[in-house]
C-alpha cells in the first residue's frame, strides 16, 4: 500500500472519531512493521506540505479575484461566515474553514495521534 495515498485518504476523513479511530486500525495492524512508523511520519510531513501549498495557493487566488471584483455589493464581504457563540452568549461572526484548512488540521491531529499510538504500542 501506498503510504502517501493512506495518509492523504485518512486526511480527507473529517470527523475527528472516525479518522483516530481508523488510525488506531492501521497502527495496529501494520505498527510493527519495520519502518512504518517512519514511513508514516515521512509521509504526514510530504503530503502535509503538499495539501499546505495547494492551501496558500488557492487562498492567493481567491485574495486576488476578490480584489478585482469591484462591482461587489457587500462591500467586499462576499465570503462565506458561520456564526459561532463565545461562553458570555454573544455571537462571533467566523469565516467557514476550507477543506484545505479542515485537511490541514486533520494532518496536524494525524501526527499527534499516531506518535501516541506509537509510543503506547512501544510500552507494551
């Protein structure tokens, strides 16, 4: 298998229990396998840079074409907002993440995750 296309498949699982819990899978079928778990890192840090450039990449585009559009109404707020509610009860108006965010900080989670399924599988 893969490892690059493992990780970036994991990466693209949005929710947090489900990604761990297949990563606690994984880790414990191929964990002792010599060199995985370098390979793994190896491949968090290859395909995290690669999702990262794609990130600033779009973001510059999107930075640019809302700046060339002059005609907007909104004055220039045409992005997307979700509403979000801070401990006092007032509402915080937040950009939506992307999806290159969301995988981003799925590959953040990945690398902890997998250091402590690695470092527990080494205890025992």
């Amino acid at each position: 298998i893969d490892v690059d296309w493992l990780v970036m498949s994991l990466s693209m699982e949005q929710d947090d229990d489900v990604r761990r819990g297949k990563l606690a899978e994984l880790f414990q079928t191929r964990g002792l396998e010599e060199g995985f778990a370098v390979k793994f890192e190896k491949s968090l840090e290859s395909v995290g840079t690669k999702v990262q450039q794609s990130a600033r990449e779009n973001a510059a585009a999107r930075a640019s074409s809302s700046s060339n559009s002059d005609d907007s109404e909104d004055g220039g707020e045409n992005s997307s907002y979700s509403v979000e509610y801070t401990d006092d009860g007032k509402s915080v108006k937040l950009p939506e993440r992307t999806d290159e965010e969301l995988q981003l900080w799925a590959l953040v989670d990945m690398m902890v995750q997998s250091k402590v399924i690695f470092k527990k599988m080494n205890e025992n």
